[in-house]
C-alpha cells in the first residue's frame, strides 16, 4: 500500500502523525507492504521508521533522476573507491537536510 503525501506532509505540524499512523495500523492489521511517498524531511523520514515503514520515496532521499543516475545512486560505493563510503556529490545530488 502506498501512503499518499497527504498523509505525510502535516507530520511536521503538531501532532501531525496521527493520520498516517492510523492508515499504517490498517495497512499493517492488513498485512500489505507499506510505501511512504513524499518523504521531504528528516522528521517525516523519522517518524515512517519509528511507524515501522520500511520504504519510502521523496525529496529527502533525492529529487527525481534518470536511469544513468538512478543506476550511479543505487551504487553503495564509488567504483575507484571500494572500501570509501559513497558520496552523493559523486553524480552530481545534493544531500537532503
């Protein structure tokens, strides 16, 4: 089930997590797979994980991109650096705060 960005954009106002933790209860008592879209903040990010979803798409992992990028963003390293740990700057994608 895909939890629409509706549900998640006002968890960053007070006591905005409610809503989508209650479709997350339903989707979870139901036994679906749960994907969080319009993940765009570290708290939004946060609150998904403490809810139990594990995946999520959005603005704070990264903006959209094409399948060269997608393919260079999915790398867990940069290929002339095996034991580095991999940095998005590499292929041209700001970090989300």
């Amino acid at each position: 089930m895909k939890i629409d960005r509706s549900f998640i954009s006002p968890i960053n106002e007070a006591g905005g997590d409610e809503l989508a933790a209650t479709v997350i209860y339903m989707a979870d008592r139901l036994g679906l797979a749960i994907v969080a879209e319009g993940i765009e903040t570290r708290t939004q990010y946060r609150t998904m994980r403490d809810h139990g979803v594990a995946e999520g798409q959005g603005y704070h992992f990264s903006r959209p991109l094409g399948a060269t990028q997608a393919s260079m963003y999915l790398q867990p390293w940069a290929p002339d650096e095996p034991s580095g740990a991999w940095d998005r700057r590499k292929v041209g994608l700001e970090i989300a705060g």
